[in-house]
C-alpha cells in the first residue's frame, strides 16, 4: 500500500468539517460510496488517523460476506466491542440497566438469554444501541464507521437506520461505506439508500478514480521515487485510475500480468454465468477495449436472439457497459476484460484474433475508417501472421504519422522491425514505399519499402515522441547495418540524429558524431545530405561554439537547401542563422528574423518536426527571455504550448513550460511560475530541462522562504547533474541554487565556496544571462557577510573571481548591462563604499518596460533605501521607495524581503505602514501612475501606448513578437477596464490621464 495518500484532498475536507460539527455536539451522519478498489477504505484509515489525533474515539466495524446475505450485526459487535476494549468501566457505567439486552451485540456485557424474544426487544436493543453511543458521545467525540454496507443483512441496515434517525444533540459521527459497482436494480441497499437520501441529516460522499497526476504520485509513494513516465502512463491506462489495481499492478513493476489474487478475484463474477455468456465475454474481451456490435456479431456466428441475450446478460450483471455511442460494447473495467484475456488458451487467442482480421478484410465498414489499419495489424499480429500482419502495421503508421501521435507511430514502427525478418521477401516487395522522413535521402519513392528504411522512419518517430533513448538504440541499429562507403549520406542522416540523442541523453555534446556524418559527406555533390549535415553542424556550434565559423556553417546550409529544394532544412538554418545575429548584438533584427521563420515553418506544408518547429518555439521564447523582453517571452511561451498540443511535440513542452517558469518568475507571477516549474520538473524524459525547472523551483522557494523546499529542489537538480543524466554546464544553476540556499542559512562559507564552483569552466554563450544574476548574488553574499561582521579577506578570493568572470562576459543587451550595474553595485557595498546613485541605476535598469525584473526592483528600493539613509539624504524618498517595496514583496509573498524591509524600517524609524493602500491608489511600477489604479497590466500599458499611436493589432502584434489575436485580446481588456468603446477613446484617455509616455518637445 502506498504511504503516500493521493487525491482524495476534498473528501478529507469534508469529513473533518463534519468533525468539526459533531465536536460542537452536532451528530453527523455520512454515507461514502464508490466502486471496489477506489479508496473507501483508504479513505476511512487517514480520516480516523486525523480524529483519533485530534482527541475522538474511534471504531470501525466492517459487513461480512456470506451468500445473499450477511452476518447479523456483524460491524456493530465489532464496534461495540472495540468501544470496550479501549473504554472499559467507562462503557459499562453508560450501559448500566442495559446489560442483558446489548449482550446481544456484545456477550461481554451479560447474559442475553434473560432477553424475552420478540419484535420488542428488537426496538429495545435498536433504542438501547443508540443511547448508549449517545452517553458516550456526551463528553467525548466519538467516530463509529461500517464498511462494506453492501454485504450488510437487514438487520444491521435497520439498526443504522435507526441509528441515523434517532441520535439527538451529541458529540457523535457515524459514517458508512459501500461498492457503488455491486448494487443491482433489486440490491437490497438499494431501497435503504434511497431512504436515507430523504433524511436531510444525511450527507453522501462519492469517490472517483484518480487522475494521471494522482495515480504516479501513489507509485512514486508504494516505490519509494518517481515512477517512469512510461510506466505511469502505462499503470494509469490499465487501472483507469483505480487505487487498487494501480497497487497491484506496481507491485508487478507496472508492466507485468496481474496478480493470481487479482486475478481470481475479478473470474469469480464471469464463471458464475452461463456459458453462452461467457464465450461472448471472450469475444468481447479479445477484440479490444470496445468492440462494435456489428463486428461482435460478425465474429460470433451466433443467432441474433442468442447474442442479445448474452449481452443483456453480460450487462445486467455490470460486466458490460454499451460504449457512449451507442453502437458497440466495453467492458465495465479494464482490468476485467484483462482477467478475461489472460484466462484464454493461446490457441483461442489466436483463433479469436484471425475471425475478427478475417471479418474486416471481408467488410471493412465494421469499423470506423480511421481504426481501420490499426485494428486490422493488431488482429493480425495477434492471429500470429506476420505476412499478413507487416503490411497492415506499415499502413497504421502512416496513419498514425498523419494524425501527429508519434509515439504511437513508433510503436508500430518498432512492431514492423520485429516482423520484418519473419515476413518472406516476395510479401516484403510489395510493401509501401517510404513514408516522410525528413531530410532522409530517398532515391525513388516508388521503391519498396526496405529495412533501412523502416529504421530511419523509427529514428524519426522516436525523435518526434521525445525518446531519445529510442533514438540512440536504433540509430545504433542502422549504423550497424550500413556500408559507409557505399552510403555515405544515409549514414550522416543516422549519425546527425546519434548526435543530437547523445546530446538529450547527457553523454557527451554529440560533436563526435557530427563530425563523423561531416566527414562521409566531404566531397560528394551537394546533396540534400550535406545540408541536412551543415544545418546541423551550425546549430550545434550556435550554442557551443558562436562565432563567424557558425555563420559560414549556417550560411552554407541555407545556400545548399536551397539549391536542392530542402524546405525544411532551409527554415532549420535560417533560424540558427539569426540567432546567432541576435547574440552577436543585432537583436531586433535576429528576433525578427527568428519570429518570421517560426510562423513559415508553420504555414509551410511540411510534416512538423520537433527539431524544427518544437527547436523554433522553445528557442524563439527562450531568446526573447535572455534579451529581457520578459512579456514577449510569456506570450511566446504561451503560444509554443498551444501549438505543441496541435503538433502533438510533447518533448518540447516541458522546455516552454520551464522558460516560462523562469520569465513568470521574474514578472512576480509566482503562483503561475509555480505551476509551470513543476511541470517542467516533473514531466517528459529529458533530464536538461527538469535540471533547469528544479533549479529556479528552489530559487522561487528561497525567495518564498522556504528553505525546506529549496533543500528538496537542490537534492533532485544534483540526482540529475550528479547522475551524469545532464552535461556540465547545468551546473552552473546548481550551484547558483545551492550558494544562494547557503547564504539563507547562515553559512556565509559554504556560500563562497559554491559561488566559485559555479564560475568554474567556460559555460556556453548561451548562458551569459544566467552568468550575470549569478555575479551580483555572489557579490551580495560577500556584501552580506561583511555587514554581519566578517572580515574583508574572507571572501577576497570569491569576489576576485567574479571580478575576472565579469570582465569576460558581454553587456551588449539589457540583461547584461542591469547585471553589470548590480554587480559593481553589491561590490561597492562589499567594500563600504555603497552609494545611493548605484541602486537609482539598478531601479532604472530593472524597471525597463520590456524586462521589469519585480524581485530584482523590490530588493533595489530597498537598498536604495537604506544607501540614502545612511549617506544623510532624503528620509521621505527612502520611506517612499521602502514602501514601493514591501508593497511589491507583499504580492510576491517574499517573506524574507519582507521581514528585511520592516527591520531597516524600524532601525530607520521610517513609517511604511499603509504602503498596500498606498501602492493601489498609485498603481504599479510602470508608465504612468494611474495605469494600475485601472487595473492594466504591463503588457496592457505597453499595448495601451501603441494603440495610442495609431498602431493596429498586427502592428501591435509584430512590435511586441506576439500573435495579433493575443493583441486583439489585449485590446479589447484595456477597452473594458477604461470602460471606453473604441480604440480613438482609448487613445485619448490615455493621453488625458498620462498614462503613456508623452512624445517630447
């Protein structure tokens, strides 16, 4: 059983409010249901852990079972008796007068035989059980729960009933349980829970199934870590999100058969019926997860009549269900259907699978068109005939390349490798030619499809579905296969994808490997080949190795592609090409250049490919992020996301997600920065961006104060880097995590010993951003240390080094050059010699329109603050700006910046009370001071201004690099809050109340 308790956060809600009540002496009376196996139990367990921690006294009893009807008072001789054991003299006193007759429930009590029989006595001991839970409830809180109310006989459902109508004022809670799966038109709770629903004192509690995210939290508790997302993916399909058999099928490892218990447990119901019944149950198991009636019809070969009365049967008895359409049938739950299956003789596997391929080759309008190919291969494949089976395989790939399910496709793929040398060469020569592969050269795509082939489409699926692992393994595969010599250019296709799974796996930067496909294609004509190559090569030195090498590779790619018709490699180059412009200084024209070529591979009608258009919208959002235009940056990201789901790139989300973690981080939406870290952090297979997403998870619990979390957030960034899952460079975020979480803890030391750490090596260009929040936090650490006391040569040596990584770096763009202000401020401070002019240049900097760093502004008030202070200047500017800032630290919920601000605020005897009516009266940091007291947004007041001048949404749209419906949405926001009907109202209103900047004279 999993330790951990998972998604029933609501329900445990209710019950202690329900607690909370009964404490007051309000009786509560609850009725939980839900299927077998949902958590019932489970849920009883944690609830009486809480009361019983909470001071009450509880007991459970559970029904038994036993044929049609169960043991008498089975559950409340079994409470009773708990209330005994553990009360004693106490629960005697309550019962006093009343022994002879609870002898009854509880033997213990006194002798039942002086009981006169009769339907009195039963009213007696009902009213006699009620008053005695009743006095013991007087003083003390008291939780009674039955479970399993559906094998209750009928007298324990009247004596609860009783119960339920009778208790007055006392500190009692009475709560049951049954299987919502087990009650039939003519179960006898069935009439008694419709009785209940008419007492207004009863309340009912219904438990669904677990969701995705619930369901791997229950494995990572029963495992002891995260579970692979393969595996959870897998155990969530197959419990449908049933606690139980989610149990049962991790304890199997999450890909195994279920367990004999299971098993027998779920057969006992289906061999109770007769045997027509349960051959048509076969049929239906062995088709799939639904099967059309038609088709079941068509595979039976039985009479009409005897088939719809087997099903009615099947039905009636909550084994099938008809399937939402109306037109076929499923199985209740899937791991029934599972038990079904896995009872059937291999032979009669394979006979059932051959009648149903046989019925679809002979009508193929059993089925919806589009399930067509796939069922066809599955019912092949399984009939064991892998002649016929190849060809229906190949087709259902297509089809599932077609609709973007990329792993699906490579599943199928991977299924045709393993047919392949089974299958005669006469049936291969008639199979369809080569599906898209990009940039793959083909010679004649009218040739049968060969095997090296079927590999490169594979490598492509795989690398479409984000399994890099996938990637390596069969790249491996086709290396092995081919000759260099006489196919040279396919080779370099495999080994440029070798590369770049090397790459996503953390073994290496994939230079190897490119350098090997670079070689096989020197001296060959151009080719498609060589610019697939070329791109390829200046990408990767875009990132590693920028500089005007990089421009001739990517130059060459573009002039290759072109000549040979390369669309798609041609858009690949482009993009690398200008970002590489826009990091060596011509950022307007690089991020124009980057966005153009993102919305060509977009309307452009080529099969989408996750390292062009997935590698478009993480880098073109990441770009705009590393140049300061945070809100640019959000939009990008929240474009990219849409646009994955419709291309189906789920390995590019999690990159997006910890992007716009990042960006969300620094514009002060926490809560949202939040959600989109833990994303990152906890979703897709590729160790780099989950690195990056725990790493600024720990920077935003730290700026929280949370410095248990940003512990947690450090122990799993080091489980990736350390694990050698992530190349060294992502260090470079761990270390910065862990100096920081040192400085938050006291230990100045271990601070400065982890800031050198992380300016060890040559970290790519990529990076320089990071680089320059590192340099001035490390110097804040040093700044820090020297204010409480330590000496000036302590850290000498860690602010020599940050000194002689800041003189390397660039400060070409706004990022860096506000990093280069605040560096050479915190180390003014450093060494005493901290002044006011320093932090104005910072506030200045990090209040740029584009790039309002609000955490970085916040803390900039606040030493400003103090610098004025303490040289003697202006004690109203520095309240004021103190103020700004508690006011910012107040909506971020950074506590630590808080609680800083209100010492130097005492220290000072400043007054910053008030500072939150103050900040909404005078709006937030931006243009104007009554664009917040409207309620706009940055971005609205940056829209607001274009609008101003006359600029339509798509001018809008192409200032800001957002799409122009989200600059329709923008408008059509600033309109409603002005509460003005036109964008020339709007325009005036602005001008009016100064909420744009005024042109100069």
């Amino acid at each position: 059983m999993s330790p951990v308790f998972v998604g029933r956060a609501d329900e445990l809600v209710h019950l202690r409010q329900a607690l909370a009540r009964a404490e007051q002496g309000e009786p509560q009376a609850l009725v939980i249901g839900g299927e077998a196996g949902v958590g019932k139990s489970r849920l009883l367990e944690e609830f009486t852990a809480h009361a019983t921690g909470s001071g009450a006294l509880a007991a459970t009893g559970g029904c038994v079972e036993l044929g049609t009807d169960g043991l008498p008072f089975a559950p409340v001789a079994a409470i009773l008796r708990s209330l005994h054991r553990r009360l004693g003299e106490a629960l005697l006193e309550a019962a006093a007068g009343q022994e002879n007759e609870l002898a009854r429930l509880l033997p213990e009590l006194g002798d039942s035989g002086h009981a006169p029989p009769g339907e009195v006595d039963r009213a007696l001991l009902f009213e006699f059980t009620t008053r005695l839970l009743e006095r013991l409830a007087g003083d003390r809180t008291v939780v009674v729960a039955v479970e399993d109310l559906h094998w209750s006989d009928r007298s324990t459902r009247e004596l609860i009933g009783y119960l339920f109508r009778s208790v007055n004022r006392s500190r009692l809670m009475v709560l049951v349980t049954y299987r919502t799966d087990d009650i039939h038109r003519r179960h006898p709770l069935r009439p008694f829970l419709a009785e209940l629903d008419r007492l207004r004192s009863v309340r009912r509690l219904e438990l669904t199934r677990l969701s995705h995210p619930e369901v791997a939290a229950q494995m990572a508790g029963i495992q002891g870590s995260p579970p692979d997302p393969a595996v959870a993916d897998s155990v969530f399909t197959r419990s449908e999100g049933n606690p139980f058999f989610v149990e049962e099928l991790t304890a199997g490892g999450g890909s195994g058969d279920i367990s004999d218990s299971l098993r027998d447990l779920l057969l006992v119901r289906v061999e109770a019926l007769p045997e027509t019944t349960q051959e048509i149950l076969r049929i239906v198991a062995e088709g799939g997860s639904s099967v059309e009636h038609v088709l079941l019809s068509a595979v039976a070969r039985c009479p009409e009549n005897d088939l719809l009365a087997a099903l009615r049967d099947a039905v009636g008895n909550n084994l099938l269900v008809p399937t939402d359409d109306g037109d076929g049938y499923r199985f209740r739950h899937a791991l029934m259907r599972e038990a079904v299956v896995d009872d059937l003789l291999p032979g009669e596997r394979a006979r059932l699978n051959r009648r149903y391929a046989e019925a679809l080759e002979a009508a193929g309008n059993l089925v919806p068109e589009d399930q067509l190919a796939a069922r066809k291969a599955r019912y092949w494949h399984l009939a064991g005939e892998p002649s016929r089976a190849l060809p229906a395989v190949l087709d259902a790939a297509v089809q599932a390349r077609r609709r973007y399910a990329y792993a699906e496709q490579l599943r199928l793929l991977e299924r045709a490798v393993e047919l392949w040398d089974g299958v005669p060469k006469e049936v291969r020569r008639t199979l369809r030619p080569a599906d898209q592969i990009e940039s793959f050269p083909v010679p004649d795509p009218d040739q049968p499809l060969r095997f090296r082939d079927l590999l490169a489409e594979a490598v492509q699926a795989a690398r479409q579905s984000g399994q890099p692992d996938l990637v390596w393994a069969l790249t491996k595969q086709a290396l092995r296969l081919l000759d260099e010599q006489e196919d040279p250019l396919r080779a370099a296709w495999f080994w440029v994808n070798r590369s770049r799974a090397r790459d996503q796996l953390g073994r290496g930067n994939g230079l190897e490997e490119l350098e090997r496909a670079r070689g096989l294609i020197t001296g060959l004509p151009p080719s498609l080949g060589h610019a697939h190559v070329l791109a390829a090569v200046a990408s990767w030195q875009a990132v590693n190795r920028p500089g005007p090498e990089s421009f001739g590779y990517a130059e060459r790619a573009i002039e290759m592609a072109r000549a040979t018709g390369a669309v798609s490699v041609e858009l690949h180059a482009r993009f690398t090409l200008a970002n590489l412009k826009a990091d060596a200084g011509d950022v307007d024209g690089g991020l124009a250049e980057m966005r153009a070529v993102r919305d060509q591979m977009l309307q452009v009608r080529l099969p989408p490919s996750s390292n062009n258009i997935g590698r478009a919208l993480v880098n073109f959002a990441g770009a705009l992020a590393r140049y300061g235009w945070l809100t640019e940056a959000r939009d990008a990201a929240d474009e990219g996301l849409e646009l994955c789901d419709r291309f189906g790139l789920s390995e590019a989300k999690p990159w997006l997600q910890a992007n716009r973690g990042g960006v969300l981080f620094d514009l002060g939406e926490w809560a949202a920065a939040e959600e989109a870290l833990r994303y990152a952090a906890e979703s897709g297979a590729e160790p780099r961006p989950r690195s990056s997403a725990h790493a600024q998870l720990g920077l935003l619990r730290l700026g929280r104060g949370d410095t248990t979390g940003a512990e947690q957030s450090l122990a799993e960034v080091r489980a990736l880097v350390d694990g050698g899952d992530v190349p060294a460079q992502y260090r470079l975020p761990e270390a910065w995590l862990a100096m920081e979480l040192a400085a938050a803890l006291g230990k100045p030391d271990e601070a400065r010993a982890q800031a050198v750490r992380a300016l060890e090596g040559d970290p790519p260009p990529y990076l320089t951003t990071v680089l320059w929040r590192v340099l001035p936090a490390a110097a804040a650490v040093e700044a820090d240390a020297r204010a409480g006391g330590a000496a000036a040569g302590e850290g000498e040596p860690m602010l020599s080094r940050v000194r002689e990584a800041a003189a390397a770096l660039p400060t070409s763009i706004g990022p860096w050059e506000a990093g280069a202000i605040h560096l050479h401020a915190e180390l003014a401070r450093a060494a005493g010699n901290d002044r006011p002019e320093y932090w104005e240049r910072l506030i200045e900097a990090a209040a740029a329109p584009r790039s309002t760093q609000v955490l970085t502004l916040a803390y900039a008030r606040r030493r400003l603050a103090e610098s004025l202070i303490a040289a003697g200047g202006s004690r109203a500017t520095a309240a004021e700006h103190l103020r700004a800032a508690r006011t910012a630290a107040d909506r971020l919920g950074a506590v630590p910046l808080r609680t800083d601000i209100d010492r130097l605020a005492k220290r000072a005897r400043l007054d910053v009370a008030g500072a939150g009516r103050r900040a909404g009266r005078a709006g937030s940091t931006g243009t104007g001071t009554g664009a917040g007291a409207l309620g706009l947004t940055a971005r609205e007041r940056d829209v607001l201004s274009l609008v101003a001048e006359g600029r339509s949404n798509r001018q809008i749209a192409e200032a800001l690099y957002i799409a122009p419906k989200t600059a329709s949405v923008h408008v059509s926001n600033i309109l409603a809050k002005l509460e003005v009907s036109s964008r020339g109202e709007a325009a005036a209103l602005a001008h009016r109340l100064r909420l744009v900047h005024e042109p100069a004279d």
